[in-house]
C-alpha cells in the first residue's frame, strides 16, 4: 500500500468516526428532549450545532427545548438561524409562529404562518386566522367589565347564580349582623344563608324564607 494511499485510508476513518460521534452526540440530545430534560438537551444540541452548522433540522429542535424551557429569546434566535428562504417542515413554521405569539410579536407570527399556508393551506390559514383574533381581541374595546364584591368574606361562598341579572349566593359568613326582628325567627350564629347583591346599593340582603326564616334558606 503506497503512502499516499495510506494517507487517504487514514483520513477516511478519521471523517467516518467523527461522523459517527456526531450522530451518537445528536441522537443523545433528542433522548434528552424527549425524556424532559431540557437544559441538558441544548447544552448537546449546540455541541452538535457547533460542528454542523448547516444542520438546520436539529437548529429547528434546540429551538423547540428552548421553548419548552421558558427561554423564548434564545428559541426565537435558533429559529431565525435557519435560513427564510430554506423550505422546512410544518412543526418548524408551528413552532416558531407560535413562540412569536407567546412574546406578543403578533406581525411576525402571522409573517411565519405565511409561509405555513404555503407547506399547509388549511393549517396556515387557520393559524394565521387565529392570530388575527388575538389582535383584534387586545386592541378592542372592553366589551365586559369584572367587579370585585365589596363584602368578601373568609367564609365558604358557593351556589352563585342570577335572578333577573341579580347574583344570588348561598354562605355560611356571619359578619352580617340581624335586625331585632330577624332575630325573633333565627339565632345569629354560623349558618348557611342565601344573599342577594345590588350593585346599585353595594350591599349584601338576605333572602327570605317563610315567616321570616333566614337561616338554611
């Protein structure tokens, strides 16, 4: 065997092992994210990256741990790695649409599912579809307004309703004291009772049973 022949011999192996090593270092990074450990997943994913810069596949899935871990910068900046005018899987445009989302980058989102629409129609259209609600729903007036009750207690409130658009509860508070006439028909102790709430008054009322029963009402 001539040396130059030996050489060639050698530098194939060398490239075959390397190959191999990097196979077996990526293979253990997806382990890894399957098997939810994240921070040690990008850690063998970026070793992996390192020497294989044009694996855009596995940039497209230290992403994702990225995501997965709450990281959404770094995540956004692996995506954006990946070169726009590069062809890549549905999971690719889902993902990184979606993380934009997260982040509240509403404009790139729907740039990203753009280009879904393109891999997939129907999911694209759908997902852009859904990130034009949630633009919609942010800048749109109020349509709602919550209020808190004024008379919340410690005790145990259940069994809300409405009544003519009156919230009806029952409880089992006894901060609401009773008039000299309730307390002829119930004792002022622990009990369950029913309340109704005018908004107008911003108070509390009891509902009253048969011949001025209160309490288990």
């Amino acid at each position: 065997m001539s040396k130059k022949t030996t050489i060639m011999l050698i530098c194939f192996l060398m490239s075959s092992l390397g190959a191999t090593n990097a196979q077996k270092l990526l293979h253990k990074a997806e382990e890894m994210a399957e098997n939810g450990s994240p921070k040690e997943a990008i850690l063998a994913f970026e070793k992996y990256i390192l020497d294989n810069p044009t694996d855009y596949l596995a940039m497209n899935k230290l992403a994702e741990v990225y995501a997965i871990n709450g990281q959404f910068g770094q995540s956004i900046y692996w995506y954006n790695s990946v070169p726009s005018l590069l062809t890549m899987p549905v999971d690719f445009y889902l993902g990184f649409g979606n993380t934009l989302k997260r982040v509240g980058r509403y404009s790139e989102a729907i740039d990203v599912f753009g280009k879904l629409a393109i891999v997939d129609p129907i999911m694209g259209d759908e997902m852009m579809a859904s990130t034009d609600f949630a633009i919609n729903t942010l800048t749109s007036s109020r349509t709602y307004e919550l209020e808190v009750l004024p008379s919340n207690s410690n005790a145990s409130d259940f069994g809300l309703t409405f009544y003519k658009n009156i919230p009806v509860f029952s409880s089992f508070r006894n901060d609401i004291l009773l008039d000299e006439n309730q307390l002829k028909f119930n004792k002022n102790e622990p009990c369950q009772r029913t309340y109704t709430y005018f908004a107008s008054k911003k108070k509390l009322t009891f509902v009253n049973g048969q011949n001025g029963q209160i309490n288990g009402v």
